[in-house]
C-alpha cells in the first residue's frame, strides 16, 4: 500500500474516533440533563438523598453532585432508596461515591414504607453505615445478569463463566459486607438460579445483619 493511501485510511479512522467520541459526549450529556434527579430534603439535622429509580446513569453524578453541594451544611447524609435495582457498573460507581463521602460524613441508608430494594440496589444499600428500614420494605437477591453492551439484550453465559460471574458479584459486594457470616453463606447456597424476596421484618428477624432496625 502505498503512502498516500495509508495516510487516508489513518486519516479516516481518526475521524470515526473523533464522531465515536463526540457521540459518547452527547449521549452522556443528554443522560445528565434528561436523566432522574434526586429528591433532596432536610430532616432532622441531616441531608437526605432520595432515588426511587433504576440504579442506572446518572445516579452517581447526582450523588456527586449532591454531595459536593451540601457537605458544607451538614454532617449526616442518609440515602432513601427505592429502586428495581439496574446496572452493576453504575451501582459500582455508587458505591465508590459513598465510599468517599464517608470518609468526611455520616452516611445511613434507608428504605421506607412499601419501597423495593432489588438486586444491585442491595449493595448501595449495604454501603451505609447504619441501616434502617421500614418493617414491610422488600429486598431482592438474585445472582447478576449479563448484557450485550450494543443492543443491552440479556447474554446467556455457559454454566461456569455464569458461575464465575456470581462467585465475583458475591465476593465484592457482600464478601466484606456487615452481613451476618452464617446467614451469607446460606444466602450464597439458597440464591443459585433464583429471586429471594425477603421484608425487612424477615431480614431483622433472620439476624441477617443486612438490615440493622426497623422503623419505629
């Protein structure tokens, strides 16, 4: 191939970085513009920060955000959650924000009265240091699912790169978690290939050490 034509095809393909890039650009713009806001209110001394959507972008920019405009004002942030559960690389994200927000602040999770916590929501809610919740509010446990990152379709995965996938979720999020040890390792035996549902009366009941109190 001679010069000139390499130096088109070179030529070309940064072009198509460039579009590809300024695609992500917008498409991440249109998410933080468009995307659910957090509801933000004060109780009782401390900021809370409600999500009552899928844990998807741009969750963890709103919790930046959030943070960052009102750690000056208070000591104690409390996350109100009620979510179907969503993305685990957003979820990540989530955590690592809450992560660093206690190392300066106060920070519980809650969730109330005849909300949800399903799936990846569990983990954002196992981050906080003290965990309330309402003695009907539900939680779901289910091993991760794979997507197709171009059509988000659901990936069925062989048996063992499923099982990898699970034994990987499970050491990262509830591994070090403040859950009760017995009652992890009957969750890790129960949960293969199903959805547990359990109210937060159960899991105080259990002693599973996922819910810390019930609402008074």
């Amino acid at each position: 191939m001679d010069a000139p034509s390499t130096r088109v095809r070179f030529a070309v393909t940064l072009a198509l970085f460039a579009l590809l890039g300024l695609f992500a650009w917008r498409s991440g713009r249109k998410i933080y513009e468009e995307g659910p806001a957090l509801d933000i209110r004060e109780e009782r001394g401390a900021v809370v920060l409600h999500w009552a959507h899928a844990v998807e972008a741009p969750m963890a920019q709103r919790f930046e955000d959030a943070f960052s405009k009102w750690k000056g004002k208070t000591g104690h942030f409390v996350i109100d959650l009620d979510s179907p559960g969503g993305a685990i690389a957003e979820g990540r994200l989530v955590i690592e924000e809450i992560e660093r927000m206690k190392a300066t602040h106060e920070i519980d999770s809650y969730v109330g009265a005849g909300a949800d916590c399903l799936s990846m929501c569990v983990p954002i809610y196992l981050a906080g240091e003290h965990r309330t919740a309402a003695k009907n509010a539900r939680f779901m446990f289910h091993e991760p699912s794979s997507y197709d990152l171009v059509t988000d379709e659901k990936v069925t995965e062989p048996g063992f790169e499923k099982k990898m996938t699970a034994d990987k979720f499970f050491e990262r999020y509830f591994g070090k978690s403040q859950m009760s040890p017995e009652w992890r390792e009957k969750l890790r035996a129960d949960w293969k290939g199903r959805d547990l549902w359990f109210t937060a009366g159960e899991l105080v009941e259990q002693k599973s050490g996922v819910v810390e109190e019930i609402e008074q």
